[in-house]
C-alpha cells in the first residue's frame, strides 16, 4: 500500500476531488433523473477516495495538510 500511496499525486487529487463533489451536488439538484443517478453511483468513488486519504494519514504518516483539502488552496 505504501509503493502504492508514493504514486499518488495528492495536490491533484484534492482538487479533483473537489471538482467531482461540486459536479455530484450539481447533477444532484439537476432536473434530469439521469444525472441524478448518475451523481448518486459516483459518490462511490468518493469513498474510495476518502479511504485512500485516510489510510495515508493514520497508517503512513502523511501529513493531514498534505493529504486534505483544508479550506485552504494547497
């Protein structure tokens, strides 16, 4: 899981995730129930990406501010 943690650009990856959870709230609130499933069946990627994150900051010592989108552009 390390090797693989080190291949993670986590900078890109805050702000890619950050796109998706502003496109799941605007496909969410969007007339098209096709859109809306499809905002719902991509929140599963956001956990994936959340696990990913978390597992680098409890088990491998990753920096929080590294890792997370604090508020703050990184």
């Amino acid at each position: 899981m390390e090797d693989f943690l080190k291949e993670i650009d986590f900078k890109a990856l805050k702000k890619q995730k950050a796109i998706l959870i502003n496109m799941i709230q605007d496909w969410g609130e969007a007339d098209d129930k096709d859109q809306k499933k499809d905002a719902k069946e991509v929140e599963g990627i956001l956990n994936l990406i959340d696990t990913i994150q978390e597992k680098a900051v409890d088990e491998f010592g990753y920096s929080e501010e590294e890792v997370f989108n604090l508020g703050k552009e990184n």
